[in-house]
C-alpha cells in the first residue's frame, strides 16, 4: 500500500515518478504536509480532510507514544503533549495554520475539502463525492454499477472494522502500544481532554477562522 500510495515526505519525488502508479498512469500521493508545502500542478486534483482539533490532539498523541522509533515520548504524559500540540511543535507544525491554509483553498476547481465527521456519519456519501470529484463522467456509474457491486466493497475495505485487521499494511509494528487504527471515533476526545483544555483549543479556532467557516465546518468545530 506505502509503494503505490506513500507519504509524499517519506519517500521524495523520485519515489512518486516511478513506483507511485495505478492502473492508467495515475499516481496516489499521500501527505501531512500544509498546503504551502504542497507541490501545486493545475491538472493534479487535491482532496484535504479536516477534522475536529479537540479529536487531533487526542489521536496525535496516542499516534506519538506508539511510535517509540520515531518519537522519543513513548513515556509521554498527555498533558505535556497537548502543550506542545498548542503551541504547534508537533510533526508538520501548527494544526490551525494547516487548517487555515486548506480551508484558503477550498473553493479551488481542483479541490476537495472534506470533513473527517462526515465521512464517519455516512461513508457511501463521502466515497460518491470523491468519485465525482475525480471524474464524474466514469467513477460514480462503476461503483453504482451490478448493484453498487464496488461501492459496497469500497465500504468494506475502508471501515474501521477492516482496516484494524493486518495493521501493518498501514504501520511499522506498535507491539506494546495502542494500535494504529485505533478508535476512529468522533467527539470522544473527553478521554484525555479537560474542559479547560478544550476551551483553549476552541479559542484558537475561534481566533483563526471566522463565523461562516465554523458553521461551514459543522457542530463539532463550534
């Protein structure tokens, strides 16, 4: 799976130009990069997903203690962790200026931006929006074709239920630690989270986006 779709800062262009390839020539890239970062070509087609920072930091902090080869924190209290996730020292740098940046974009021709909670909420929806997006004219007809004979695999394969089966199709080996795929949840970021803590990360939203971009990112960014 990392060969034909990898993260684009793991493996360099050189990579991209010759192993990241699909059936017609396409290629898959995959990144955590912010969009500034991104290499920008007018005939690429880019699809950002956001999601609930207050549910980020809970998951990016189980993702680092699970990663003792990449991170030094396997020890990590999640307190110490949400410090440096606010101040944005984290992987990529600050989560609100990554957010800011895609939804700056969001109304490009060539963009998709999607919502992590709605696609939790109602899967078949999401994928036809994606198959749309990338060629209305061929995608959403094959997978509603044969009585929507692969959206329904698509659906299977990409559940939680499915991907936590054989994690290292996703990951380096975790063993002594959470899994990859671990919840996948929406909302329960309470877990770890204060309310006080909450309430900061909600200030940081409210500071960089503006009314109609909270509403247009839904009730779980309010």
């Amino acid at each position: 799976m990392n060969v034909i779709f990898p993260h684009l800062e793991e493996v360099g262009k050189e990579h991209i130009k010759t192993k990241a390839k699909v059936l017609g020539g396409y290629r898959l890239i995959k990144s955590h990069l912010q969009f500034k970062d991104m290499p920008k070509n007018p005939k690429a087609k880019y699809i950002f997903v956001s999601r609930n920072p207050k549910d980020v930091v809970v998951s990016f902090y189980h993702h680092t203690v699970g990663f003792p080869c990449h991170y030094d924190f396997s020890e990590g209290k999640f307190d110490t962790y949400f410090n440096i996730f606010l101040e944005g020292k984290v992987d990529h740098g600050d989560y609100y200026e990554f957010l800011r940046q895609a939804l700056d974009h969001k109304d490009d021709p060539n963009t998709l931006f999607l919502r992590y909670e709605t696609g939790r909420k109602n899967a078949r929806e999401y994928i036809l929006q994606i198959a749309s997006f990338l060629d209305d004219s061929i995608y959403p007809a094959k997978l509603l074709a044969d009585d929507e004979r692969i959206l329904k695999l698509v659906m299977e394969h990409s559940s939680l239920k499915s991907m936590k089966k054989d994690p290292l199709r996703w990951c380096s080996d975790r063993k002594g630690h959470q899994p990859f795929i671990r919840r996948g949840d929406t909302g329960t970021w309470g877990e770890l989270l204060s309310e006080d803590q909450a309430a900061l990360l909600q200030k940081r939203l409210d500071e960089n986006l503006t009314k109609e971009e909270l509403e247009y990112l839904g009730d779980q960014y309010h």
